[in-house]
C-alpha cells in the first residue's frame, strides 16, 4: 500500500469526510463511513484502505488512482479492478 496513493485518494474526494460520505454514498451503506474509518486507513492500518472500499474509492475519483495503485496486495496486475473500458488494449 502506498501511502501517497491514499492521501491522493482523500485529496481528490475532497477530503476525508468527503471521501467516506461519497463511498458510503455509492455503495449505499446502511451504516455510513465516518470520517474516522477514513483517518484509520491512513494512520493506523499498515495496508491502508479496507479491501471492500478499493474499488469505490477509485470509482468516486474516476480512477485516477487505479486499485492496484491502493493495494497491490488484492490487485496485484495494474489493471485489476478497473472497468474494461478502463484497460489497455495489449
């Protein structure tokens, strides 16, 4: 996990709180994400972001950092988790 990459991440959603209401949004979570879930993942979780909040973290930003990017441990080809009009052609 790249930290840098999380910090972009946050950056791009506007923020931490930001980030947790938008991916709270698009994943339509009955319990929101606080913003402290958010401070966790940069402070005090050493692979960052939790596995099942990669994928719309990049969605709410339009992936511009990718999954791999976030966590190469659970993608580890840069182009897992992104949608097919995202991949490049080979």
């Amino acid at each position: 996990m790249s930290k840098l990459n999380l910090e972009k991440v946050v950056d791009l959603a506007g923020g931490q709180r930001a980030l947790a209401d938008k991916i709270s949004e698009r994943m339509q979570l009955e319990k929101p994400l606080k913003q402290g879930h958010v401070w966790g993942w940069l402070n005090r979780y050493s692979f960052g972001i939790t596995a099942e909040y990669v994928i719309a973290a990049c969605e709410v930003i339009n992936y511009q950092i990718s999954p791999h990017q976030l966590r190469p441990d659970i993608y580890p080809h840069p182009h897992d988790g992104l949608p097919s009009h995202l991949r490049e052609v080979a």
